[in-house]
C-alpha cells in the first residue's frame, strides 16, 4: 500500500522543544559523532589504482550524557591536518560552492549549528544501523537534519562521502575533489553500491580499517546490530540505494529512497525484496523535469513488499537536506521562491524548510521504527502510517 502524504503540521506540546535542524523535537539519546576511514581492500581506487578504496565515513550514534565536546564542521574535514585542506574546502567548487563567500571559519564561528558531540562515548546494545548515501557533488555532513535526527532515537547511522562524487574529502591523507576516473558515469555509479556494503562490513566486525580499530570504533561495533540495518540515500544516493537493494543483502531489512534519480534503467522491474519508503518533492525540477517522480512512483507500483510514498507538496530537491544551514536562499526546496515544476516558467514559495523536515522525518522515523525498532513505535507512529495510507491523518 502506499503513503500519500501532503505537507502538515504537527502541533507538539511536550518538551523538549522542535529543534529548527530536525523540524522535530529531538529523541531521548544525545548524540555522539565521529569520522572513520573505511578501508575496501578488494578494490582498487579508480583515481589512483595503487590504492585500495578509502571512503571518509561519519557515524553519528546514541551518546552517554554530556560525553565529548561540541562538534564542529572543521572537525569532518579532519580540523585542517592535512596541509592546505582547509583552503581547498572554502574553494567555490567545494564547501565553499554552497554559498558565494562560505568559509569553514565562517561555519566554525556559528553558522553551523549541531547536537553532536565529537568522539562521545556509545551508549547502548543492539543498536540497529541506518546507511545513507549522499547525492552526487554533496558532502556527507549534508544531511544532519536526518542523519543526526535519527541517532538521537536510538539508531546508529553511517553516511560515508564517495570519492569522486562527492564535492570534497580526504582519504589516504589527501584531499580529493571531483574529476579524473573517479567521476565518471559507469564509475561512479559501479562503486557506491559497493561503498555502501563495505562501510556495512565495517560494522559486521570485517577488517576494513588502516590498522587495528581504536576503542571507539570496537565500543561502536560492538554497540551495532549489523544485522538489522536500512538503506538510504538522497537523489544519486537514492539510486544507489536501489541497486543495493537490487542484491537482496540479508542484512539489509528496509529502504529509504529520497528523490531517487532512477533515470539509467527500469528499476521498476527490479524492485522489490523487503519494505520501502520513497520521499519525493512536488515541486523538484532536478529528476522531476526528467520524470523522475513519475519513475520513483513506477518503482513503487511493482514492488513485492510493503511501499509507501511521501510526496512534499511545495517542496523541492533540495528539501531532502539540510543546506539551508549554509545558505537560507539555497533554492529548489529551500528559501522564498524556486523554479516550479508543476507551473513551468513561474516561481513558487517552498514550504519552509522547518516543516518540510518535521514531515520527512516524522514518516521516516515511523518506517524506520515498524521494521526495526517495533517495540519502540507507540501507538500514534502505527497510526500516523495507518491513516496516512487511508488518505488521512495530521495534515493541513
């Protein structure tokens, strides 16, 4: 069955209050943050063949109270170790692209607001993971208003940057930005599914780290249930995320695919394997001009499991991130106006970006908790799906 679900509001009373990052209040968990390079030895690096595939990976995770210190946005590009690394972040072609000026001292000195405490001690067992992948010229860190949303209600979750794709990172001491044999088509779209399965490796306790893993690391394996985990991924990472469903690992129980660009093949006839939800913006001129909304909906309509649709009317491509942190004009979901898709030629005011992310991530939790955290979804997620699919519930 499907989920048809237009923008609402939710009016919440109790406390804590609606953090403006995740739209929602935050969970019952503090967060803890921190960066590991995932080491894939059965490949070699397509920009440098002497080299096995490094993915620079962020895993945010169930905090102990109060562990570890405010995390800062230097602190996911290494806070500057590499000679030069900071400099080529504030480049226009990379963090500094997403707005005309953008530095990372800028975003050091307040305007980037997180939860997150860095190299915090875990907290918990079993611990079921959520992977995500980035869209192509994004950043891992992107995507707080989910990734860091997400662990503070109990789940760990891995988002590594793909070497190549992703607008800047830094594996095997460099730093790394688009181009060369990395970016091509069949490249890029070859290994992400593979880095998606290798940083899952990583949790199932396979050597996939430079050397020994730290404390940390072993707690956060050791906290990880690697065999209870969802998929999810943004736009190129939504493609991504199909073709690793396509492969059926066990492992891997549910999907999440946001404004999926399910452009290259009829994924329509692959789909199916285990339950997923599919995030889309009514107003997405990047895969909507393409038809990819009508695509995405097409994967849906001959999947054999459960399926649920999320359709944000006013909201865009962009809506499924959190840049609205670097830029309050980004556009195409986020800001006073964007292209519209559905009145070509005209203008439209996106939903504010607030409420579009208490949207998102109140259906995406209630998903993700039904088929993995079932004894933590109360009776008002159940319902919230229940009547979504009957084409009612909270909305306005």
């Amino acid at each position: 069955f499907y989920l048809r679900a237009p923008a609402f509001s939710l009016h919440m009373s109790s406390s804590p209050s609606p953090s403006p990052i995740y739209g929602l209040p935050p969970g019952p968990f503090p967060v803890g943050v921190t960066t590991v390079e995932v080491v894939d030895r059965s490949r070699r690096d397509p920009g440098d063949p002497s080299s096995p595939r490094r993915l620079q990976t962020e895993i945010w995770y169930p905090a102990a109270a109060e562990t570890g210190t405010v995390n800062r946005f230097s602190d996911f590009l290494g806070g500057g170790a590499i000679p030069g690394s900071i400099e080529r972040a504030n480049d226009p072609k990379a963090i500094g692209g997403y707005r005309d000026g953008l530095t990372v001292a800028e975003l050091d000195g307040g305007v980037w607001t997180n939860h997150a405490m860095r190299d915090a001690h875990p907290s918990g067992t079993g611990l079921p993971l959520v992977l995500f992948s980035h869209g192509a010229g994004a950043f891992r860190a992107s995507y707080i208003y989910w990734t860091e949303f997400l662990a503070t209600h109990g789940y760990v979750v891995a988002a590594p940057d793909h070497p190549g794709s992703a607008r800047y990172t830094q594996v095997g001491g460099k730093v790394i930005t688009p181009g060369g044999a990395r970016s091509t088509w069949d490249s890029m779209a070859g290994e992400r599914p593979r880095d998606m399965i290798a940083v899952l490796d990583f949790f199932d306790g396979r050597e996939r780290t430079e050397g020994p893993p730290t404390a940390l690391q072993e707690r956060l394996r050791g906290a990880t249930d690697a065999q209870n985990v969802a998929m999810t991924g943004m736009s190129f990472g939504g493609h991504t995320t199909a073709n690793v469903m396509m492969e059926r690992d066990p492992r891997i129980k549910v999907a999440v695919l946001k404004c999926p660009a399910l452009f290259d093949r009829n994924y329509s006839a692959l789909a199916g394997g285990a339950p997923i939800m599919v995030m889309l913006g009514s107003e997405d001129t990047v895969i909507g001009n393409r038809d990819g909304n009508g695509k995405a909906k097409a994967y849906l309509d001959t999947h054999d499991k459960d399926s649920y649709l999320v359709e944000v009317r006013r909201g865009g491509h962009v809506s499924f991130t959190s840049c609205e942190i670097y830029n309050k004009e980004y556009g195409n979901g986020i800001g006073s106006k964007s292209p519209s898709l559905t009145r070509p030629g005209e203008f439209y005011k996106p939903l504010d970006i607030v409420e579009q992310h208490q949207m998102i991530n109140t259906y995406g939790l209630a998903f993700l908790n039904k088929y993995l955290l079932p004894n933590q979804q109360d009776d008002a997620g159940r319902k919230l799906l229940l009547d979504a699919a009957r084409g009612e519930g909270p909305f306005s």
